[in-house]
C-alpha cells in the first residue's frame, strides 16, 4: 500500500517534471518574443512619432478640431495618441503570437482572430481620422460662408454640419469594426431623422420671425442694400 | 514655345496669316456685346490717328460669349484702303478672335493674349477690359507709347477715382505692394496695362504661372512678375474711371483674385522682397491719381455690423490665424459703440502682415483664410469712410500715404513672423 503510494506520487512528480520540461521552453521562447516585440514596439513608436511629427499631424488634428476634442476629455495630444495607440498595439500583437506558443487552444483563437481585426481596425481608425478632418473642414467652410453672406446664427449652422459629417462618420466607423452593426444603423437613421425634423420644426415653427428676417434679408432689402453700400473693392 | 499647343489650330492660323506684328491690343472677354462695340472703334480711331504706319492686331480671347461679342471684333478690322474720318489707314488693321474655353477663365484668356503677343514679336501689347466704357484714344495712346518709344516693360494704370471708390486698393494692395516690393504702384489690380513682349516671354516662361494657370488675378501677378524681375515700369494716368458695379456680396471673389494672389506671390518671390526696403517713386505719365469727392451713400452700419459679428463668430478661426495679441485687441475694438468704433492703422497692418504669414504656413486652409478676412476688412472699410468723410482730396491722400508708411514701418515685423515657423 504504501509502495503504490509512493509510486503514484513519484509517477505525479515525474509527469509535472515532464511536463514543465516540456512548457519551459516554450515559455522561454514566449518571453522572448514578448521582449523582442517590446523593443520592435519601442522602435514603432519612435519611427510613428517622427513620421507624425515630420508631417505636422498636430496642427492638421488642430486644424480639424480634434486637438480641441482631445484636450476637453483630458487626452494628450493626437500625435502622442497615436504613437502609444501603435505602441499597444504591436505589443500586443508580439504578446499574443508568444501565448499561441504556448499552444493553449483559447487562446490560439483569440490571437488569430485578433490578427484578423487588425485589417479593419486600421480601416476604422483611418475613416475616423479623415472624418473628424472633413467634418472640421466643413464646419469651418460653413461658419465663414455664414459670416460673409450676413446669415443669422453661423455658429448653429457650422454646428449641425459637423454634428451631421461626425454622425455618419461613427455610423461608418463602427459598422467597419463590426460592432453593434443594426444598432449602429437604426441609431444612425434616428439620428439623422431626428435632426432634420428638428431643423425643419426650428425652422418652420421656432424660428419663423428668423426665417422671414432671413428670406427678406435675401430677396427684399438686398435692392435697397445695393442702391446704399455700393463700394468697389477694387 | 509650348504655348503653341494650347492655342487652337484656328485661331495658330490666323496668326500665322498676320505674320508679324508691331501693337497688339488684348480684349478678354465674356458676353460683352453691350460695350465692346464702342471699344473697338476707340481702338480702330486710336491706331488710325496714333499708329497709322504700324501693324496692329486685335486678338479677343472670349471665354464662351453667346451674345455675338466675337462677330462684333472680327467684323471691325481695318482694310488698308477705307478712309475712316478723313484718316487712311497705311496697314491693315487685323482682328482675330478666339474661344478658349465654354465658361470666362481670366488667366486663360490673358494666356491666349501673350501666347499670342510672343507668336507674333509684338513690340507693345495692351489689355483693355471690355467694361471700360469710358475708353479713349488718348487712354489707349497713353498705354501702348511708354512700351513702344521709350522702352518700358509695363505700363500700369493711375485713374481719377472717388476718395471711397477701390477700397481694397487703397487700404491693402496698393500699402502692401508698395511696402513689401517696394514698387509705389497705385493700381496693383490692374484693369487696362501695356507691356512689352519681352516681358510677356518672361512671364509666360515661368513655372509659377503655368501653375495658376485659370486662377484669377494674373494681371498682378504680371505686374509682380515685372517687379521682381527687374523690368522697367511705369505709370500713366488715364482719367476717370467709373466704378464697377460690384454686390457686398462681391467681396469674398475679389479678395481671392487679388488678396490671396497677392499672398501667394509673397511665398514664391521671398527671396526678393525680403532685400527690399524703401520704396522709390514710379514713374508716371500725364497728372497724379486724383480723388474725387461727390457724395456717395454707404451703409456704414452694416460694415459695422459685419465686422462686430465677425469677430465674435470667427474668433476661433482668428485664434489660428492671428496673434493672441491681435485677437484681443481685435475683441476690444469690436466690443466699442458704433460712435467710438476705431480700426486703427497700426493693428490694420499687423493683422494684414499676420494673415499674409498665416497664408505662407497654412495654418488653416488658405481659402478660409482670405475668407476669414472680408470681416475685417469691412471694420478697416468703417474706420476708413469715417475718418476721411469729410476731408478734402489731399487730407484723404495724406491718409493714405500715412498708411502705406505704416504698412512700410512694419515690414520688418512681417518678416520675423514670415520667419518664425521655419
């Protein structure tokens, strides 16, 4: 009895022995390509933040409003950002081919599908990034043509047109990542449908002493505006 | 010459039939039937009585005219036998008229006149805008003779104008022009000038152009073109020039064609007009540009309005563009009475100086930017109407030289801020 004991807790012994030996150097070869891709991330995120810096990307976020954006959630600079985005993102990448070393079924999985979202996050990042640039762009565009033609309320304007480029810029963005693609959809359509209506109610209803100021500004007093302030630039 | 293969096979034809020519007289135009016929014959009488021994061409270039503009040119050449009010023409006078484009394209049609003028070995060329009514012969005479006796490049324009007529003129380009290229040329926008074909094959040859080509504007960049290129300019005073006609809404088109060619040109020439200071007399022919002062109704509290609504609505876009200091001070102007309202001369010019840097760095879209300063421009407009209302020609022209020294005083503050970003 205590022979066959001993035997079995040897035998137990032996097969953890056997089988350490068996995962340490896998486990080994997973530190490894952690540390490696550690560094190869480190290099990423100098060569991304040169690229980023040489470009000017900092200014062309300020200009689109996303400096702006950033700072109000309390979200370091775009060009920082996006290097510690590509940072993590690498590592991440390395730490997840060294566990699939390990040969852990689960997590084999998870690795390779993880690889197979890279293609698509990267496409959402980048509808994203020219979204918030043209959506800024347009606002801008938008501001400064309300201003010069004399239209009530520019600020407004320029608002809804980017709240109307951002709305079906995220309704891209996540049905490109896959996520929540019919919410995204019917929130996208309720969304639209809710700020047109608005508009059209404001507009029709709200601001009825506006719109006729505005539609008199536009085809009544111009006659008279042209017949006192005719100036030549030129 | 390249040019060549812009220019229809037609319209190479008709040049080639002309051979040579000594005057060349530009006529750009677009559905101008209304005025261009009495153009032409001040023309025609102009080289009868003027040029009658030198060969002469008319060359339209129209940009899709449906209203007959180019039968009305063409059918008013010159045979060298028909007396015309008791004057003979010694050579015949041609006419040839060309469709560049379907829509007005103003660099496409000065292209086709000095791809023309360079076909051609012209000696003297003129430009002559087909809504200057109020044309002579002596206008014409008084344009092609600096450039064909007495061997200057470039003849600019100097008019009688009202003291409040070409406010963009007076307050920006001519200051600007006159303190950073130091050329004292009063029209920088020109509507009517003469230059030589020389001039005409350097500016044709060069890359800048060949970008802009379509653009608007290239009559000052002609002129700065003359100016950084070392060629003889001159001025020759022409008479009264009626305004144009031009809508508020006007503004935003005329400052790109000529604010924001000015601004570009600042880029490409930086290595010339950074040596630069002083700025020596021009030349001018006949008398000075004198103000007229016939009472004229503006709507000085919209300019007011516009100006005090631009600032508050655009002062994020001023923030990327402009100074913190400029901004405030701006902020303060704006928050005054109509009553106190004031633009003062010296915040005028760092704010103009300020865009100009904005503009060469892109801090914003170089559109928005020349966009961003039609409101500005309409509170200097105030200011302006409000000092000189009352004043006579010369306290308006005192005014106006008192501007350009501060456009000229603050050149150097141009130049470090043009620096500071590289």
């Amino acid at each position: 009895m205590r022979e066959m004991i001993i035997s079995e807790l040897s035998q137990a012994v032996h097969e953890l022995a056997k089988g350490f030996a068996h995962y340490l150097p896998r486990l080994i070869v997973m530190l490894i390509i952690a540390g490696v891709g550690w560094l190869i991330a480190y290099v990423v995120k100098a060569l991304v933040r040169s690229i980023l810096q040489f470009i000017k990307f900092d200014r062309m976020a300020e200009n689109a409003g996303a400096s702006q954006m950033l700072s109000k959630v309390a979200l370091p600079s775009a060009t920082e950002l996006l290097t510690r985005f590509a940072f993590w993102l690498t590592w991440l990448g390395f730490l997840l081919l060294g566990a699939s070393v390990l040969g852990i079924m689960g997590l084999q999985e998870q690795a390779a599908s993880f690889f197979l979202f890279l293609p698509r996050l990267f496409v959402a990042m980048l509808i994203l990034f020219f979204g918030v640039l043209a959506a800024g762009f347009s606002a801008r565009a938008a501001l400064l043509a309300a201003v010069n033609a004399n239209v009530p309320s520019p600020k407004l304007l320029s608002l809804a047109v980017r709240s109307i480029i951002m709305v079906f810029v995220l309704s891209v963005v996540f049905e490109e990542l896959g996520v929540a693609e019919q919410t995204m959809l019917v929130a996208f359509g309720i969304a639209f449908g809710a700020l047109m209506l608005g508009l059209a109610i404001a507009f029709g209803i709200g601001g009825r002493n506006l719109a006729q100021r505005f539609l008199e500004e536009k085809f009544v007093r111009l006659n008279k505006e042209r017949d006192e302030d005719e100036l030549s630039p030129l | 010459m390249e040019e060549e293969n812009f220019l229809t096979d037609d319209f190479l034809r008709q040049l080639i039939d002309v051979g040579e020519a000594d005057i060349l007289l530009g006529l750009p135009t677009h559905n101008n039937a209304k005025t261009i016929g009495s153009i032409v014959q001040t023309i025609r009488n102009c080289i009868l009585r003027n040029f009658p021994r030198e060969r002469a061409v008319i060359i339209n270039a129209d940009g899709g005219s449906r209203d007959g503009t180019q039968e009305l040119i063409t059918g008013l050449s010159i045979s060298d036998v028909r007396p015309v009010a008791g004057v003979y023409a010694l050579r015949t006078l041609h006419a040839i008229s060309t469709q560049y484009a379907t829509s007005p394209r103003n660099g496409e049609a000065l292209r086709t006149i000095l791809s023309a003028a360079e076909l051609l070995r012209v000696k003297a060329c003129i430009v002559i805008s087909p809504e200057s009514e109020g044309i002579t012969s002596e206008w014409i005479s008084s344009l092609i003779r600096p450039v064909y006796y007495e061997g200057f490049d470039l003849v600019a324009p100097t008019y009688s104008r009202h003291k409040f007529d070409g406010l963009l003129t007076t307050n920006l380009l001519y200051p600007m022009v006159r303190a950073v290229y130091g050329a004292r040329i009063r029209e920088a926008y020109m509507s009517e000038f003469g230059f030589s074909g020389r001039l005409a094959s350097h500016f044709l040859g060069r890359n800048q152009w060949r970008d802009a080509i379509g653009e608007s504007g290239t009559e000052l960049r002609l002129l700065l073109a003359a100016v950084t290129g070392g060629f003889r300019i001159c001025q020759s005073f022409l008479g009264k020039k009626d305004p144009v006609e031009r809508r508020a809404a006007d503004l935003v088109p005329t400052l790109r064609q000529s604010v924001g060619v000015l601004f570009s040109a600042l880029e490409s020439d930086f290595a010339v007009w950074s040596g630069i200071s002083g700025s020596p007399e021009v030349p001018t022919n006949g008398e000075g540009p004198a103000l007229l002062l016939e009472p004229l109704r503006i709507n000085r509290k919209r300019l007011w309005e516009m100006f005090v609504k631009g600032v508050s609505e655009l002062e994020s876009v001023f923030q990327s563009i402009l100074t913190p200091t400029t901004v405030s001070e701006l902020k303060r102007i704006a928050a005054l009475k109509e009553e106190e309202f004031n633009y003062p001369a010296e915040l005028w010019v760092r704010t103009v100086y300020e865009f100009a840097a904005a503009h060469q760095k892109s801090l914003i879209n170089r559109d928005h930017i020349i966009q961003a300063l039609a409101p500005l421009f309409r509170g200097r407009v105030f200011t302006f109407i409000v000092e000189n209302r009352t004043g006579s020609a010369n306290e308006v022209a005192d005014n106006i030289e008192n501007l350009c020294l501060e456009f000229e005083r603050l050149k150097p503050y141009l130049l470090d801020i043009w620096k500071s970003g590289e």
